[in-house]
C-alpha cells in the first residue's frame, strides 16, 4: 500500500520479532523533502560500486564519499521501491567493510572519507584528525547505522544486522580514545553536535550488547552536555544554522531510541523543546534567518546556503515558508541536502515535541524584543559567554563577548561574534558581520539600533574587519562608503578606531581577496591611529532605510 492517506508505507510485508515492520510515516511536507533529495542523490549515485559520488565544492573528478552515502542508505530503506533495499545494502557492506580496523591506532573504528583514499597511517598519509580522518565521522555514521537498524532492521539480512552492531561497537569503542582538553581532535561536552551524537551511541550499543562500561560511558558524557545546557538552557555550541540542526537530530534520537531510565530518554524531549523557544527568539520569519550572533555559521543568508536547520523549517512549515531555493540542490553548501533522509525519518517523532507558540513565531513575526541570554562552552570559554540579540521589523542586530571562545580558536572562519542583518526592497537580506581576527577576547554592548565593540586586550595593531554583503539586482554595483549600501543605514559614532575604514572587494573573479563559503563581499576594516594607546574600540548606530 503507498501514498495512503499522505502516509508511504513500505512494500514487501517482512516480518520481524515485533510484527509487521513498515517504514517511518511521514507528513506530507517530510515525504516531499526526502522525495526531492532522493531525486537529486539518485543522480549521483554509482551503483557499480555502491557509493554516492562526492558532492563538495569543488566538485573532485571521480571520488565517491562515506557519510552521504550513509545518509542515502537510510532514504534508499524508507524509499523501498524497485532494488532500492538492495542498493542500500550495498552501500552498508561497503561503508562498514572499510570502516579502520585496528584498535592500536588513534582512528579505530572511524570510518574513511572516501573510499579511493590512501591508508591512513601510511608515509604519504598521515594521520590527522580533521585531515585525513574526521573523528566526528564516528558519530555521524554510528548514528546513522543506529537510526537504520532501529528504523529497517527487517529489511536487513541477518549477518548484516550483525555487522552493523560490530561496526558501531568499534566506532564506540575508537570514540572513547579521544581527548578532551584543548589538543587538536578534542572532543569535550561543550562541542554540542558530536557530544549529543556521541551519548546515545554509546548507550545505546552498551545497552544493546550488555557492556555497563559503555552504556555509562553515554550516560555520563550526557550528563555533562546537559548540565552545561541547563545553565541558561542554550547549547554549548549556539545559535548554528547548521550544527543545532545536527544537536536536534541527536536529541531526537535520545527521545525516540532509548528507554525510561537513561538520562537521556528524560531529558530529550524538554532540550529540543527549549532550543526551538531559543530559536524562536532569533530566527526572523520574514528574513527567514536566525539574528546573530553564530558561533558556526558557512555563510551569511540561510536563504543563500543550504543550512541543516532549513530541513526542520521544511518539514515544520512547509518548503515555502523555509529557507531554501526551489531547486534546493543548487544552493551554497548543497551537501547538507544529502542529509535530509534522516531528517524526514525522524520528522514525525521531533515535530511533535515543537511547541504551538515556536511554530507561531516561526511563522509570522512576534514584534520587536531583545534577546540576552548566555552560552557555555569550557575549556575553551575561559567564562561563559554573554549574548545580546535585538530583532526588529527589518533590521536585527547581535552579538557575544568572549573570552578565548573555542569557536574563535578552533573554527575561525565560521565564528560570526556580531553580526547586523535587514531586509531589503527586493525582500533579499543584507549582512554585516565581524569576522574573527586575532582577539581572543570581545565586550559587546547592544541595543536598539545600536552595536558598540570593544577588544579588552587589544591594542594599535588591532582591526575591526566587517564583512559586508553585495547590494541586491538593481541597487549600485560599487560600495566605497556606507552610504551606498542598499536598506540600511550604519554610522560609526564614537570608538576608538579611524573614522575612516580601508574598503576591498573579496570577489569571485577578481579584488584583494577571496570569497568566503561563496559568499563575495566588500571588507571594510577599522585600524586604530598608529600611536593609539586606548583601548579598540568602535559604535555604530543602525538604521534600516
Ligand atoms: C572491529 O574491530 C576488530 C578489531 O578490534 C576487527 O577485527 C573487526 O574486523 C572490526 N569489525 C568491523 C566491522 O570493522
Ligand atoms: C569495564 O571497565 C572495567 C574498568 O575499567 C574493566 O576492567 C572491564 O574490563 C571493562 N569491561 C568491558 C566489558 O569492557
Ligand atoms: C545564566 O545562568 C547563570 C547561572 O545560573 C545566571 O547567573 C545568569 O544570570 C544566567 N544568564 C542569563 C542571561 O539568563
Ligand atoms: C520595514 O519595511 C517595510 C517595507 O519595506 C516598511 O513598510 C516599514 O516601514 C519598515 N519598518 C521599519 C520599522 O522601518
Ligand atoms: C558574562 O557575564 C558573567 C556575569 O553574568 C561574567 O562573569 C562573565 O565574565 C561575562 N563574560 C564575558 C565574556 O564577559
Ligand atoms: C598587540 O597585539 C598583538 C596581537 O593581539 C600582539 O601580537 C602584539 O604583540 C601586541 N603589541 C603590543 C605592543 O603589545
Ligand atoms: C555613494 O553615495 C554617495 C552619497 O550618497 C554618492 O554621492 C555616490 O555617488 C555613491 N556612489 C556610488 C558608486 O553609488
Ligand atoms: C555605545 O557607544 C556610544 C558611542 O560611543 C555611547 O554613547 C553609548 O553610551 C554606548 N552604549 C552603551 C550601552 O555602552
Ligand atoms: C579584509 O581586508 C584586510 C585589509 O584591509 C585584510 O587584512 C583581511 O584579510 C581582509 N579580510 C578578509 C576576510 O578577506
């Protein structure tokens, strides 16, 4: 039976130990979001081998890939049609036949990027982590395998099934070989996406294999990301358009996949429900992006790049209404559409824990207010950082002091600790954000149209560099000063900085410097006068027009 009453059923009626197994029921908005990824991943699949092809920019001639393979895997069992269960099959004997074997080396159990990749270990290959082996990729695959054995087991050969548990044993096993501390590779409870991932791994395979050790391993580790939660009920990691769609993922699983008494299972449900309030707070429905600041972000317009949390406002509110082009896969960042599988797996179960008033506020905006909260991240933040987000009708203004966040240190390009946003007349969004520079430390002060930032331990030779957004079609091409940007208007009034800033272009073509995650802008950077001996500092006041 398919297409019954919006809800796609799986063919082929397989049994199980609990009856009848059939695929996850999806709302019509979740069964449109996996149809249309489907349709693009069915274009890059190569069936000889069994994986998907490689889909990063810059797109490389011939490589396959692990993880969106995974994911694909995952559609392929929900899809069900023709060979599909076959093909997925396919891909999982190939990701956990490659998966690293020896439990001697730092990347046991993690699975390769690609599978043409050299041994990593080897003279020409050596280990790195984020390099050669990403040591998250554990989390993203073992959670994956979990969702598809909990989700599919009874479209899954026996031996299959067997393997699945082994892999994700070693992938568990390799995870708990991790560091925390500030090495390079670290994982601490503060990196929310991996640790939320990382718990219910490791409780659930302790569980499922009777390993105490394991099971109090997640356990542990999860109490940990939710006691740092609890502070201000944020997350470690906050405001990310694309890793809280990760942490969302993982808390549904917490929810869906483990029983009473894990801490897991009794905190879930609330987390995800206090993230959409805070969510709530900065996303703006009209300019269909979260208000500043973002501790990660791999862009500067949710509507310009494929963002995780745009697969929620899908399944929530409909594709019209979330930020994504029509042709979702010819976005920046279009990869992450290779994530949606597991997303619409999982919808049903998540979108039920979303509470009426976030669904409102999602949907049609609250009205100007002011946001301050506060998110913790240690080691990294040396304190917590302070967070002040001002969200108006076409303008919206927000920012974090820090002090030595790991975000700055650890992912400087995406780390966007002030950012200004407005809607402008062709309803496209402005940007102009600060870019991390070499401060380890910031104090922000802001408010109704205004954003003052001072460096506590700068001093001459610091800058304050803004990444500011290309005029929309129809405005002035060229942007010597402020007063030729398009629906806003920002003055510097007071700081310590040179009134005048030096203006580049950072073009696809061509200017002083490149484009960041695609998006080209105009750099304009504060310096301080030569011999300046107060501390940097800069205001602006900011109106739209
Ligand atoms: C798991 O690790 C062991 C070594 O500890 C290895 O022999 C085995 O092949 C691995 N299993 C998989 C599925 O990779
Ligand atoms: C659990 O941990 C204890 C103490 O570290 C160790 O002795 C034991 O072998 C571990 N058990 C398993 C099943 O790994
Ligand atoms: C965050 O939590 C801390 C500790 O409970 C509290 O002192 C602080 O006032 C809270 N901050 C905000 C902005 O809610
Ligand atoms: C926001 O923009 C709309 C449409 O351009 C305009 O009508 C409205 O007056 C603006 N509101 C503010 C507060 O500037
Ligand atoms: C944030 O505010 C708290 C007091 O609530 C303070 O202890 C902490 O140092 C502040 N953080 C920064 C980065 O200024
Ligand atoms: C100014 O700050 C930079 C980087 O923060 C540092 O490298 C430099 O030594 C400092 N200069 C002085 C005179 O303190
Ligand atoms: C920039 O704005 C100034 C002041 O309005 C104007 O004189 C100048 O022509 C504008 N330049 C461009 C390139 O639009
Ligand atoms: C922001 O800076 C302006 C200009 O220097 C100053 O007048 C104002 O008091 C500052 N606001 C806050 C809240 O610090
Ligand atoms: C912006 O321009 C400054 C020089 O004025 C340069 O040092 C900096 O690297 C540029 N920023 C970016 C993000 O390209």
């Amino acid at each position: 039976m398919r297409f019954t009453h919006g809800f796609t059923w799986a063919t082929g009626l397989c049994l199980s130990l609990s009856g009848i197994t059939r695929a996850a029921q999806l709302s019509s908005n979740a069964q449109q979001m996996l149809d249309e990824s489907m349709n693009f991943m069915d274009l890059i699949y190569d069936a000889d081998i069994g994986y998907l092809h490689y889909f990063y920019y810059p797109l490389a001639a011939g490589t396959h890939e692990t993880r969106s393979s995974a994911w694909y895997a995952a559609g392929l069992l929900q899809r069900n049609q023709n060979d599909d269960a076959e093909q997925g099959i396919k891909i999982l004997r190939n990701i956990i036949g490659s998966q690293h074997k020896d439990p001697t080396t730092e990347w046991y159990g993690d699975y390769q990027y690609y599978p043409e990749e050299p041994t990593v270990g080897t003279d020409a290959y050596p280990p790195a982590p984020y390099g050669s082996f990403d040591p998250n990729w554990r989390n993203f695959i073992g959670t994956a395998l979990i969702l598809i054995y909990e989700e599919f087991q009874s479209l899954l050969p026996n031996d299959l099934q067997q393997l699945i548990i082994e892999s994700v044993y070693n992938s568990t096993v390799g995870d708990t070989y991790r560091l925390g501390g500030l090495t390079y590779g670290n994982l601490n409870p503060g990196y929310t996406n991996p640790s939320t991932m990382r718990s219910i791994q490791a409780s659930w395979i302790g569980r499922k294999l009777n390993n105490a050790n394991l099971t109090a391993f997640g356990e542990n580790w999860a109490a940990q990301v939710i006691e740092l939660f609890d502070r201000n009920l944020t997350l470690s990691e906050f405001n990310s358009a694309t890793y809280t769609g990760v942490t969302l993922y993982a808390l549904t699983m917490w929810d869906k996949y483990l029983p009473p008494d894990s801490i897991m299972k009794q905190n879930g449900a609330r987390m995800i429900k206090d993230t959409w309030l805070s969510l709530a707070e900065t996303y703006h429905p009209a300019m269909k992006n979260l208000a500043g600041p973002w501790d990660r972000s791999y862009g500067y317009d949710m509507n310009q790049y494929f963002s995780l949390l745009a697969l929620y406002l899908w399944t929530l509110l409909g594709k019209e209404n979330a930020p994504v082009y029509d042709k979702s896969w010819s976005m920046a960042h279009a990869d992450d559409l290779e994530y949606a599988p597991l997303m619409a797996i999982l919808a049903s179960h998540h979108d039920a824990l979303v509470p009426t008033e976030v669904i409102e506020h999602l949907t049609t905006f609250r009205g100007e207010h002011t946001y301050v909260t506060s998110a913790y991240a240690p080691p990294g933040d040396a304190v917590p950082r302070n967070i002040t987000s001002w969200v108006s009708d076409n303008l919206t203004i927000g920012a974090m002091s820090f002090l030595d966040a790991p975000g700055v240190m650890d992912h400087s390009q995406q780390w966007n600790a002030a950012v200004v946003q407005w809607l402008r007349f062709d309803n496209s969004v402005g940007f102009f954000t600060l870019a991390a520079g070499d401060q380890h430390a910031m104090d922000v002060e802001v408010g109704p149209n205004f954003l003052n930032l001072t460096y506590p331990h700068g001093n001459s030779t610091s800058t304050f560099e803004f990444i500011l957004a290309t005029n929309p079609w129809g405005a002035t091409r060229d942007i010597p000063s402020l007063d030729n940007v398009s629906g806003v208007d920002i003055q510097v009034i007071g700081g310590s900085v040179n009134a005048t800033p030096v203006v580049s272009f950072c073009g696809l073509a061509g200017g002083a410097c490149s484009p960041r995650f695609n998006f080209e802008f105009w750099n304009y950077t504060w310096t301080m006068p030569e011999d300046s001996t107060s501390l940097p500092s800069v205001s602006f006041e900011i109106t739209a027009t």
